[in-house]
C-alpha cells in the first residue's frame, strides 16, 4: 500500500442513514478532494455508545486509513459485505458496505444518490418478503 495521505481541513462527503437489525445507522463517506473518490468513512448508531458503536468506530478508522493508503472502496465494500450476526444478515456492516456501494455508484453514474437510497430499501423489503414467503 502507499502511504496515508494526510488528511485536508475540509472535504466533501455523504451521510447516509440506513436501518439495521441494530436499528438506524448513520455512515459518513467523505472523498478526496481533487479526484472525489471516498478516503474516510465514519459509521454512527441512531443510539450513543455500546459495544457496537465501539467496534463500528475502529472498523470505520481501518477502513479509513486503508483508503487514504490505496485501498479500493470496491475492495472495503466486498470485505464488510455478508458478515451476518444472531440478530441476520441486516448487519450494522452489511449496511456500511452498502452505503459505501451507493456513494459510488452515485460518483460513477451521477444518479440522485436518495433515490439508490430507497431503490435498494425496496429491493432489501422484497428480499426479506420473498425470503419469508418461501
């Protein structure tokens, strides 16, 4: 990996609220400016602290500074994608990767970044519905 870019006074970012079976989820993806391509993430529960709060802060930090060190944000979305818990698939995680997967299909595309929002919270509904109907 390169070395961590440092890191401006201000950048350009997206906060995305999600629900997961942890309730909401708050993940902030900020990009670099000059080339708009996300570095940092910082990931908020709806609820302050807890142990989820704790471990989603130093994942957000890891993947952070994966992206300033040369990760690609594909590669940060397929590694927190699936990881399931006892409370099912709609992990804290699982809606992470799945911001992070918004935010650049918004930056390749330049689609309305709330309608992916909601595009994706009916193909999740339809997803459980069909899951729960078999």
């Amino acid at each position: 990996m390169s070395p961590k870019i440092p890191r401006p006074k201000a950048v350009t970012g997206f906060t995305i609220e999600r629900r997961s079976s942890c309730g909401k989820i708050y993940t902030t993806v900020t990009l670099s400016p000059g080339t708009a391509v996300p570095m940092e993430i910082f990931v908020r529960f709806g609820k302050a602290g807890g142990c989820g709060s704790a471990m989603a802060d130093g994942i957000a930090r890891l993947v952070s500074y994966g992206l300033r060190s040369g990760l690609e944000a594909t590669d940060a979305v397929k590694a927190l994608s699936g990881i399931g818990c006892h409370l099912g698939s709609n992990t804290c995680l699982n809606c992470v990767a799945e911001s992070i997967r918004l935010v650049l299909v918004h930056l390749d595309t330049g689609r309305d970044l709330n309608d992916l929002i909601e595009e994706a919270a009916l193909a999740e509904a339809n997803a459980v519905s069909a899951h729960e109907f078999n």
